[in-house]
C-alpha cells in the first residue's frame, strides 16, 4: 500500500498522493484539468483571472465559476489543492496542484532539508548577493553548488510555487512558506491584525514588553495570546528571525508583518548595493548639510537621480528607519534600513562585545598604532584575532557604519555607537569627542623628557603606575579637565584594563607611533630564543642591559630612519623601572607577544561551541578526559611555537595541577562560558535541587538530557537565555 501511494519515491505519502490512492479517479481528473494550462505563466495568469476579489486566494465559487467544474471535480481539486486546510487555495498551491512537475520538485526540494535552521542556512548560501531576496539564477546556482539534481524545467516550477508576489525574486518569507506550508499559514493568520505600516511601530512596542527594542519567543507568545498554538508562535517567530539571533528586531517585524514594506525595501536595496553608493546617496539627500535627510529631501533626491519610487514608498523607508521618531533620518538610521545583512553582522559583533567596558577594551586592541582611532586595515585585522568570523564585504559593511563622518578612521566614540547605542549618547554628553580631548591631552606634553616628567608627576604615591584618582587628581589639578574628562583618558591609556596606567601605557598613549615601531620590531622574532638571541646581540658592551645608545646603533643598522625622539619613545617603554637601562626581562616584556594575543589567536581558529568540543577530543590523544603539555604541544605544532603553546597552557591551566580539564578547556576557548555557567549555577543550592531539576527538564525520562530539552527547560525557567547561552552549557 505504501509503495502504491509513495509516487514521487520520496519517502513518504503526502496529502496528494494520498487522496490519489483512496479516490483513484482523482489523478486523472486533475490530469485533464491541468492539460487547460500551457505553461505555469498560464497557471499565474489564469489564478489571477479566477481571483475576482483580488485578496491572493480563491474560494470554492471564484474556482468553480473560474473553471466551469461540477460539485465533485471541484471536491477533488479542493482536496488536492488545499494544502493548509485554510478553504482556499494560494497562488502556490494552485501552480502545485495544476502543474505535476511542480508538486513533484517542492516536494523533492523540501526532503533536502530537516529543520528550519537547515532551511535558514539554505536561505544564507543561496542568497551569494545578500540582498535578501533570492533571484532564479542564484537558486540555480545554489543548487548545483549544494549537489541538488533538479532539471532547468523543475527548477523553473519550483521558483514559480514560491515567488508568491511575483516580483520576480523570493523573499525569505516566500522560502519558509513553500517549505513548510504550515508556517504560511500562520503568518497569514497572524498578518490580518496588522494592514497599516503607519501603526507598524505601535504594533512592534505592544509586543516588546521590556522595551529593548527586540521581541523574544516569550514576549511573542504573551503577545499573539491564547488564540495561537505553540506551533504557530513557533513558525511565526521563525519567519520573523531572519538573522537568528533568537530575537525580532523592528526592520525584521516590520518586513514580516506589512508585506508592502518588504517589497518597498527590496525595491531600495536593488538601487544602494554597498557602503560607498549609500553614503553617496546620503550626501547627495542632504542638501543643507545637516546630517539627516527629511522626507522632501529623499522625494527630490530620488527624481534628481532618475530614481522611480512612489511617495508611499519613501513614506515606508521613513516609517521603517526613523527610529527615534524626529522626522528625519540620519546617516546609522539609513545605511541600517538599506542594507539588509547589516543588522544581523552588527548581531554578530554584540554577540561578542556584550557591553561597552567589552566594546572599548575590544578598541584598544584594535588601535594597533595607539592613535585613538581605528582604520579600515586595524578594524580588519583586529576581527580576524578576535574570532568573529566575517567576510571582507561584511567588515567593510561595519567599517562603513561606524565610520560616522566619514573621515575614513572610527573614533572610539564611533565604535561605542554602533555597538552600545545607548552607551555613546551618555559617553557624548559626559566627554565630548574622545579624539578630541587625547589630541588636547598629548599637546600639553612637546617631548619623551615632558612625558617621563608628567608620568612621575602623576605618579604621587611613587609605585611605578597611575591610578584613576592620581591621573584625576594631576589633570583636574591644572584646570584644562574636568573628572569625567580624565575618566575617558585612563579608559583609553590603560591598555590591559588592570586598573593602572605604567610607563609603557602612558608613553603610548603620548607617543602613539611608538607602539606602531615596537610592533614592527617584534616582527622579527619568532620565539622567546630569537628575543634572547637578540638582547645578547644588542647588549653591545657585554653588561646584561642596554643602553639608550646601544639600541638607537641597532635600529640605524636595521636602515629605518627613525629620529632621537621616536627612539626615545622605545626606550621609555621598555624601561619600566626608569633605571636608564632595559635589562632582559624587561626586553622580554616588550619584545614578545602579551597572553591576550597568543589566547585571542588560539580563539579564533575555533569559530563555535562544536568547534571547542570536538577540538577538546582531538587534542586529548589518550582520552582521560585532560590534556597535558604535551598532548597541546603536539596537536598546535606548526601553528604555535613553543612559548605560545607554554603561553595557551598556563592561561587555561587555572588550579595549576599540569592538565588541563574539559571545564578550564570551555572557558579558556569562550571565555563567557564561565560567567553562564555560574548564573546557571546559582539556580540550585544543593544536590537535592539539582537532582529534582535534573527530573523535571528529561521530559521523556530516559535519564540523559537532550539538548531540544536542556533548552525548552532553560526558555521556561524565568531567566533569560540566549542559544549561545545554552550551547555553552550543553
């Protein structure tokens, strides 16, 4: 019987193969029905005739009239056709139930993915342009590079059935509805509350509880209330979550909800492709000049461009990117609302910086040179060690927005902005621009000798480093700054974020070049060997230190052509004890590269949570459940050299017993592990506890926790998790 009603040998018996085996005339009734259609253009065509209401569906009498059908032809076509059991048919149900190559291809199409983050993740890949839609030639595409066998014919079909709107292209939306109908469904249901893009933001607040600008799966289903079953909060919120970030921001609510709004932004989108169109666009808008583009200015803008967009349409772009309701958009506000990825890669970026102590520790270490702004080759360079993953497109994106007035650098300021958004408003308010004020700062201080002096000026207790209070107390003391002013300096100056600013720090945060000549001398060492190899060679009187003379003879002989000062600069910073000499451990400190950078290395070639356990597996060769040095050193070699891999062992090594075990593992590769680990801990005071917890989260009682319910248990539990969260835990 299965081997009967399984036609398409797909695996299963779909509701049409299924009325085919008990009502056997039914095929050859739609067989001779479909015969009316040349072509699926012709099913289109023919859908739209039939729909005399225009509202998207047919109803029993708009087909029965449509196609001139008795009572029980039209029972079979309504049981083939209507997949959802909604009463009417859909465009795409139509194509399918007239069009057998149709129905055979979606359903070939849809067994090639398992879940919804199989189909999210098609979604991504397919998309190469990232535009948000999917055209026919980038499905063909996709395709083939995902080893899919479909036909030109079936290919053509199956974007037909989910190019809804016929707007030539599939939306994310359109995707998900072909490949779970049910999900469709929902979202048809769930759209009839909402028909004005006007009350849009209205509708998105009612629904964001706490205000924090993103709807959560809890918030959703408090929202949608009782009239909804889990199964449809759940596919509506998939729909929504775009970027899966396990929230909806308001762009992906409003592209959910208000179907107009996404077709106006995809209209958008095809006209500003990158950063540099967009911020042309934008200067273009802005005719006075005043860093935001009214609703006037767009509408002349467009026409001057030849550009050919309605007044309903500019009225949704203002809608969807005037955030803070003032009528008029700003250069953040826009290039968020035109490039589609670009929340999702600011997403990914949060993520990892959670808050703006992380944000400016993150600047820091990208300044490379200590200039108090970051370029496009330090922000590019210092997302790669960070081990956020991003193409070269998607880091230029981000430059983009953050580089705010476009001078081609991000200040600190700029950083915070597009990364803590609140944060920077009250960071403008209490300090002015950050560059501004260390450009004002360094100015008091013409020389190395100025600089050691006002070190040891500010150093009042005479422990080798400045405190907050010191350096507030010493600027404050000369009337040029203010305490919040001093604030932002030693946030900026204290590099390691240890609480003080040495020598070193504060001669970098003066002479930002000095950091960048450092840098560039490291370069020649691979190992702590080549550094001692080198003190030796330097040390040119044989005396265990060197001299300010001696190093300025070596870096002449490397031929850079650096003056007194910049030398200078050098020496003080490796001269931490100020004694006039750098002896070897002092040379050491200066010359090798610090734990941050070694870990931040390591990090980064493990992308997820997955990556870290299955790294953990390889590297311990004898399975006991630790690694040993020996176990690291030998599945790093090639990568790290010996004192890197020495550098990795002890930074993770934390009770310092030679091994280290699967937990210190965790929270060396993701270092919010522990922090999650211990809010989860904090939970249950005793074994009792946990054991009951233990109990209630294994719902099938098979005495193992699977992840699907190690999550459910964590969503319902009153606290806040993210899926990082919980993949961290599991």
């Amino acid at each position: 019987v299965f081997a009967l009603g399984d036609k398409d040998q797909s695996g299963g018996i779909d509701i049409q193969e299924f009325i085919g085996l008990m009502l056997p005339s039914a095929p050859s009734i739609i067989a001779k029905l479909a015969m009316s259609f040349r072509s699926i253009t012709n099913i289109r065509e023919s859908f739209k005739k039939f729909d005399l209401n225009g509202d998207g569906q047919i109803s029993r009498s708009e087909l029965k009239n449509g196609m001139k059908l008795s009572d029980s032809d039209l029972d079979i076509v309504f049981a083939l056709g209507d997949l959802d059991g909604d009463g009417e048919i859909s465009m795409s149900e139509f194509i399918r139930v007239m069009s057998p190559v149709a129905s055979n291809a979606v359903n070939r199409f849809r067994n090639c993915f398992s879940n919804i983050n199989d189909l999210v993740s098609a979604f991504k890949k397919i998309d190469t342009n990232n535009d948000g839609s999917i055209s026919i030639q980038e499905l063909s595409a996709g395709m083939r590079e995902m080893r899919m066998s479909f036909s030109n014919e079936e290919t053509n079909a199956i974007f037909a059935a989910a190019d809804i709107n016929q707007d030539g292209e599939i939306s994310y939306i359109e995707f998900v509805s072909l490949m779970i109908p049910s999900a469709g469904d929902a979202l048809s249901k769930f759209r009839k509350q909402f028909r004005n893009i006007k009350n849009a933001k209205d509708d998105f607040s009612r629904f964001d509880a706490d205000g924090d600008e993103e709807i959560t799966f809890d918030e959703l289903v408090r929202g949608m209330g009782s009239s909804y079953s889990t199964n449809e909060v759940k596919a509506v919120f998939a729909l929504g979550d775009s970027d899966q970030d396990g929230k909806i921001s308001f762009l992906e609510f409003a592209k959910l909800m208000i179907p107009a709004a996404s077709d106006a932004l995809g209209k958008f989108w095809k006209c500003f492709r990158d950063i540099k169109v967009i911020r042309q666009a934008f200067k273009q808008f802005d005719t006075n000049n005043d860093g935001a583009i009214s609703r006037d200015e767009v509408i002349s803008g467009m026409k001057r461009s030849g550009r050919n967009f309605t007044e309903e349409e500019i009225d949704a772009l203002f809608i969807l990117a005037d955030r803070d309701n003032n009528g008029e958009i700003d250069f953040p506000e826009f290039a968020l609302i035109m490039i589609p990825s670009a929340p999702e890669r600011i997403s990914k970026l949060k993520k990892v910086y959670r808050n703006q102590a992380e944000v400016t520790a993150a600047f820091k270490k990208f300044d490379s040179n200590n200039d108090g702004a970051i370029d496009y080759k330090e922000m590019m360079n210092g997302l790669k060690k960070s081990g956020v993953l991003m193409t070269d497109q998607e880091m230029e994106t981000i430059f983009g927005l953050a580089d705010l007035d476009g001078d081609g650098e991000v200040s600190l300021e700029e950083f915070v902005a597009l990364l803590c958004p609140g944060a920077a408003s009250s960071a403008n308010s209490s300090g002015g621009n950050v560059s501004s004020l260390i450009t004002k700062f360094r100015s008091m201080y013409k020389n190395i000798d100025d600089v050691r002096r006002a070190f040891n000026m500010y150093d009042a207790n005479r422990d080798g480093s400045i405190s907050r209070k010191e350096l507030e107390a010493g600027m404050c003391k000369s009337g040029q700054f203010t305490a919040k002013e001093s604030s932002l300096v030693f946030d900026h100056a204290d590099l390691d974020g240890n609480g003080e600013i040495d020598i070193g720090e504060f001669v970098s945060l003066m002479f930002p070049r000095a950091a960048e000549l450092i840098s560039n001398l490291k370069q020649n060492f691979r190992n702590e060997d080549d550094v001692v190899a080198a003190f030796k060679s330097w040390d040119a009187n044989g005396d265990g230190q060197i001299s300010f003379q001696e190093l300025k003879t070596v870096v002449q002989r490397t031929g850079q052509r650096l003056s007194d000062e910049d030398i200078n600069s050098i020496f003080v910073i490796g001269d931490k004890d100020q004694n006039g000499e750098i002896d070897l451990d002092e040379f050491k400190a200066m010359m090798l590269p610090s734990t941050s950078d070694v870990v931040s290395k390591f990090r980064s070639i493990r992308k997820t949570v997955k990556d870290v356990q299955r790294a953990f597996k390889e590297f311990d060769k004898n399975g006991d459940g630790s690694i040993d040095v020996a176990e690291l050193t030998s599945a790093l070699a090639g990568s790290f050299t010996k004192q890197e891999v020495e550098t990795i062992f002890a930074a993770a090594d934390i009770d310092g017993n030679g091994e280290i075990d699967y937990e210190e593992f965790i929270a060396l590769m993701c270092p919010s592990a522990s922090d999650i680990i211990e809010k989860f801990r904090s939970k249950y005071q005793n074994l009792t506890e946990v054991r009951a917890a233990f109990q209630r989260f294994d719902k099938n009682g098979d005495g193992a926790l699977s992840k699907e319910e190690l999550t459910i248990a964590m969503k319902s539990s009153g606290q806040s998790y993210s899926n990082v969260e919980v993949d961290a835990i599991f």
